[in-house]
C-alpha cells in the first residue's frame, strides 16, 4: 500500500493557491483542467517531497476546484487537519499574519501553531527539529475561534 493524496474541495482556486503557495509554501506539481467536467485538479507537495512526488505522484495535496459549484462545502469533525513539518516556525506565523491569516492557535510552545485555509480547512504548523524559545508576541497570545 502506499498513500497518495488528500482532496480537499476549494471554492477559490486563485485563493487557494495564494494561500497555499504562496503563504505556507507548497509547490504546485501539476494541474489538470476537464472542459467537459467543469473542474480543475491541482497537485501541490511540500518542497522537500517535491522531487518524490514527481517521481511517484505522491505524497500531494489535491485540490478540487469545481467551476459550478453546486453545494457549499463544509468541514465534519471527522476531518482534523493537514500537518506541515516548518523550518523556522515563528517567521511563518509572522508572514502569514501579516498577510491577513489568522493564527487560530498561536505557537505560544515555540512547537506547533494552528492557521485554517480560506476554506476552513485546520492546518497544523510544526517546528522542524527543537522547539524554539518561547517569544513574543506568540507566548502571551490567545487563542482565536476553533482549529
């Protein structure tokens, strides 16, 4: 057995793929469009499993944008979070708040930090290696609605 992907349904390709590229940093590896199906497939990996993924067309995110939506798409609780493994957590959550994102559980541990995607999916942040020495402005911040 091996694992290939996860789907997650966006509402906003253009959205996503900011939020995803270029905010958490994941690369687009290849994208598929049906002019008969009305929807796009994009397949993003991490940098360091860029080259596996190519390879092996795993492991990705997918993303499904369909073009006419015909639902509004919600999360269950089934659902947790997608998880990514970060060199320098604490510039991350800064880029990403200053871009707009909300950080949901701050990394008050120096460890772990919790953003979701324009779609309400939870994404988890976690430190590569050590956890850093707690700072502010994360180790006094609260939390902010639900991850």
């Amino acid at each position: 057995m091996q694992y290939l992907h996860t789907m997650i349904r966006v509402t906003n390709l253009e959205d996503s793929l900011h939020f995803y590229c270029d905010l958490l940093g994941l690369v687009k590896t290849s994208q598929y469009d049906s002019e008969k199906g009305r929807f796009s497939l994009v397949f993003l990996a991490a940098p360091e499993d860029e080259a596996l993924a190519k390879k092996r067309s795993a492991p990705l995110l997918e993303l499904t944008y369909n073009w006419d939506p015909q639902e509004d798409y919600t999360t269950g609780r089934a659902f947790g979070h997608l998880a990514f493994r970060v060199d320098d957590l604490y510039g991350l959550c800064d880029k990403l708040q200053s871009s707009g994102v909300t950080i949901n559980r701050p990394p008050r541990d120096g460890h772990m930090a919790f953003v979701k995607s324009p779609d309400n999916i939870s994404i988890e942040l976690l430190q590569k290696g050590d956890s850093l020495d707690p700072a502010e402005p994360w180790s006094s911040m609260q939390n902010t609605g639900t991850w």
